[in-house]
C-alpha cells in the first residue's frame, strides 16, 4: 500500500489568550512582555495563603466565543486543578476546567477554496490560566522564571477529529481566528503566543471506520509549520505502519529547523493530573439572562459580514471571503471603502499587494502598519489620475515601510502622474520617432503595438505618465502620420 491508501485525521486543541484587563484569578495586568516578574502578586507568584477570585470578564469573553461557535454554554461550571510539577507553573497545578466546561457541542463551518462547505464540530470550549515562561540563559547560567504570563486567562477550543487534511487545519484555524478577533476577545497574535494549537494526528486506510493512534504536537504558533508538521508527521505514520511497526501515542515536538518531528514525552493520560475541584473557588452558574445579553451583544460575525459585502458592494465571494478573513483586513476594507467609495480596488489592493508582502515577510494581517484612511487616499489618488497604478504600487511598498498620507508620499517622492498634454505629447513624439516599426506594424493592423509604444513612455517618464491619456495620443498621432 502507498500513502495514498491512507488519510490523515487531525483534531486541534486551541489555546486562545484573552484580552481582558486583567489576569483570571488576580488584578495583575495581562499585557505581553513588561520586564520579567513585574505584573506579578502573591496570588500569580503562588504565596502560601493566597486565595484565586475569578474574574468574570473571563466567564463573559468564553461564554461569547462559545456563542459565536455555535456551543451550548452549560449553567453550572466549576474550575478544576490539574495537577503537575513544572517550573514555569509555582502552584504545581494549573486552575483549569475538567468534567464541566463551560461551553460545549458547538462547530464552526469551513469552505475550501472551491467553496466546498464543511462542518467542524468542537466538543469542549473551557477556561483556564497560562503558565509563566521559562528564559533558558544563553550563557548557560541556568533557567530563568518569569511569571508575568502565569495566570493569564485562557480559552482551550477542543474540535472533534473532523479534520481531514494539513490545509483544513489551517482553514479551520483560520476561522477560529477571525471569529475570535471580531468578537474582540483576543489579538489572536500567533507570533506573541497569544493564539496557539495542540495538533492530534493519525492516520488510517481510507475506507477504515476506526481512528489510528494519534500523536501530539504542542504549542505550534505558526500556520506554515503546522502544515508542514502535520504533512511530515501523516507521512511518517504511514511509513512506519507500512513497515510493519506500530505508532505510540506520545507528545512529539516539530523542529521548524529540520522540518521533523521528535519525540518528547510520553503521552499523559487525564488520570495522571489527578484533577479535582477547585475547593478555593465557587462554582460558576450562568443565569439565561445573563447568556441572552451577551448574545445581544455579539458583533456582526465573518459570516455575516461577507454575505454583506457581496451584497452591498457586489465584492465576489473570493474578494469577500478574503476580507473577512481577519478582522485586521475587514477594519482597513471598512475605512478604506468609505473614504474612496471603490470597494471592489481596495479589496484588490488587500487580495493581492498587500497580501503578498505580508506573505513576503512572513507576517499576518495583524502586522499591518498602514491605516484604512491611508489605503483609501491610495485608492482615490489612482482614481482620480493623479498617480498611475504602477506609482501606487510602489506607493504601497512605501506604506508599508514607512507609514504616511499616500499624498504626502508621491509629493515628497516626486511622482505625481504627468497629465499635461504638452508634457505627455513631446514624450509620445519621441518614442514615435525611436520606433518606426511599431508604427507601421500599428498600420498594418497589429493594434497590440500601441500596448509596446505606451509601455516605452512608461519606461520614458519613469512610470509617471497618464497611461490613458498615453494610449489616446499614441493613436491619434499615428493616423495624423
Ligand atoms: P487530551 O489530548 O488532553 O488527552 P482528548 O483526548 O480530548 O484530550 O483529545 C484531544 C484532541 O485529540 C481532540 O482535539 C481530538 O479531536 C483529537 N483526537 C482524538 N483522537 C484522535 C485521533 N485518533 N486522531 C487525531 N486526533 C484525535
Ligand atoms: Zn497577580
Ligand atoms: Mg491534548
């Protein structure tokens, strides 16, 4: 048999930050970075005789991304402790959920890019703290604990095994996101680690109806490693099935490096955290009220929102599909779209340009340095003729580089597009001049030579010229010849 006899199946378990203020059992701020061990009290650093209160905008930011997932948000929750020992964790247990989540049976809808709709289901949505990190020390004196992200809330998304392929879990993955994002409990930054996923994968014949042992890769904060991890790691199982051999279930770590995975411990099994509530805390009852509010309260989500977009601005479903992808390029279209009124080139400039650079860099949405306004000013300047679309893309790199008013850009640069008859004409006479077989092959009906001659303008002005304008003259030269 070959690796096409077998399928991959894939369910993730996505740990999500949330943005509120502050941590989920104390008032310490939750902000990134800070100097190590400075948003810390008794209660995060784990001081004998301090007692956790939960904090009940974590309650409300998971109950929404239950909501918004489509789960069934349970009215008796309580927080359980999972027992280990680690030095980035000083109470030796994390407060997590166990056997009664707070939100569960939900699913979030997927669509490839044939506009194949697929339906993931998510078994579990809880709440839990984050660890610190541990800073290993280059010189070798040692590790280093920094608490500042010990006791940050945290949402795990658990999905059923519906996954099918390394592209699916990106998409899947994608969704969360932007869900998450729009509904604005997370910055969903994945290089900060605030959105990070647990990869189960197995593989099994095609055909089969029962599921193979699965492996595990934690905390992958990347979309391109955990397709190529999931791809290295399908293909592996394969090879060692086919040989014979059996997998283990047991937690692998992906070297972005070698691009292979290694194993790192064994797997644990739930009885081996010995969980048990939380005798320091109440348990969590959630009135109907209460969840009906915060559903009145959900914003306009992708879904949503894209069916809008091709609506009102007859954006195509792979233009409007894009934009909502993140709520970073939904907030750019949404400014730039109002003050250009050209909803359709803003969404070009984002599907393509902007992408590409982001691609180019390795970056996402949330890395964009420019603001709608300025994407607008872009769009309406190539609009109105004052800048060609080439000088808008150059227009574009600079945005990106160095962040200013598009109008100030091409002022300060120089390149403002020549409308000037009298300019643009002594240009088309030169090149008319230069290339005398254009326009006789013009003449003898090749029109595709007045493609060539007003590219050599182009060349000429240094991209600055009015190529409509250039395209009129060209012709009305020729037949005066
Ligand atoms: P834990 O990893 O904490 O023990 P679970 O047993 O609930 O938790 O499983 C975690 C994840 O593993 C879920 O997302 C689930 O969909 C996925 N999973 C379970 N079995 C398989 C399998 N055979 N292949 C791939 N993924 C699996
Ligand atoms: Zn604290
Ligand atoms: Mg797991």
């Amino acid at each position: 048999m070959s690796r096409e006899d077998y399928e991959v199946v894939i369910g993730l378990e996505v740990h999500c930050e949330l943005s509120t203020k502050t941590k989920i059992f104390c008032s310490c701020p939750t902000e990134f970075g800070g100097e190590p061990n400075t948003h810390c009290c008794p209660v995060c650093m784990a001081m004998p005789g301090t007692l956790p209160v939960l904090n009940e905008k974590v309650v409300e930011y998971a109950v929404k991304a239950g909501l918004a997932t489509n789960c069934k948000i349970a009215r008796n929750s309580k927080n359980d402790r999972k027992n280990y020992f680690y030095p980035d964790l000083p109470k030796s247990y994390q407060i997590s959920q166990y056997d009664m989540p707070l939100c569960y049976e939900g699913s979030v809808e997927i669509e490839d890019e044939n506009g194949e709709k697929k339906t993931i289901r998510i078994t579990r949505i809880h709440i839990e703290e984050d660890a610190g990190k541990l800073n290993h020390d280059e010189y070798g004196r040692g590790s280093f604990v920094d608490l500042n992200r010990a006791g940050v809330p945290l949402i795990e998304v658990v999905s059923e095994p519906d996954i099918r392929s390394a592209e699916e879990a990106e998409t899947y993955l994608r969704k969360l996101k932007s869900i998450f994002e729009y509904i604005q409990i997370s910055d969903c930054k994945m290089q900060e680690g605030s959105l990070r996923a647990d990869v189960n994968v197995s593989v099994r014949k095609k055909g089969s109806n029962e599921f193979g042992t699965r492996t595990e890769m934690k905390n992958m904060n990347s979309f391109r490693s955990i397709v190529r991890a999931i791809k290295y790691e399908a293909d592996r199982q394969v090879e060692e099935i086919e040989r014979g051999n059996t997998i283990t279930q047991e937690t692998l770590r992906w070297d972005d490096i070698s691009g292979k995975t290694f194993p790192m411990r064994d797997k644990e099994d739930a009885q081996d955290y010995r969980y048990f509530p939380d005798p320091d805390l109440v348990a969590i009852k959630l009135s109907d009220e209460y969840i009906e509010n915060i559903k009145k309260e959900l914003p306009e989500l992708p879904e949503v929102k894209k069916a809008r977009y091709i609506e009102d601005f007859e954006l195509s479903q792979k233009a409007a599909n894009f934009v909502t992808s993140s709520k970073y390029y939904s907030d750019i279209f949404d400014i730039a779209t109002e003050k250009s009124h050209n909803p359709k080139a803003v969404s070009n400039w984002l599907m393509s340009d902007v992408a590409r650079i982001l691609n180019e860099k390795e970056e996402e949405a949330d890395k964009i340095p420019f603001t709608g306004e300025q994407l607008g000013e872009l769009v309406e300047l190539i609009d109105k003729g004052t800048i060609s679309n080439s000088i808008g893309k150059k227009v574009l790199d600079e945005l990106f580089e160095n962040p200013k008013a598009p109008s100030k850009i091409i002022e300060e640069k120089g390149w403002i597009q020549i409308s000037d008859e009298g300019a643009i004409k002594e240009v088309v006479l030169k090149v008319l001049q230069n290339n005398p077989q254009s326009v006789a092959d013009y003449k003898g009906g090749k029109d595709k030579a007045i493609g060539f001659l007003v590219g050599q303008a182009m060349k000429e002005t240094k991209g600055k010229a009015n190529p409509q304008m250039l395209n009129k003259m060209f012709i009305d030269e020729i037949k005066n010849m």
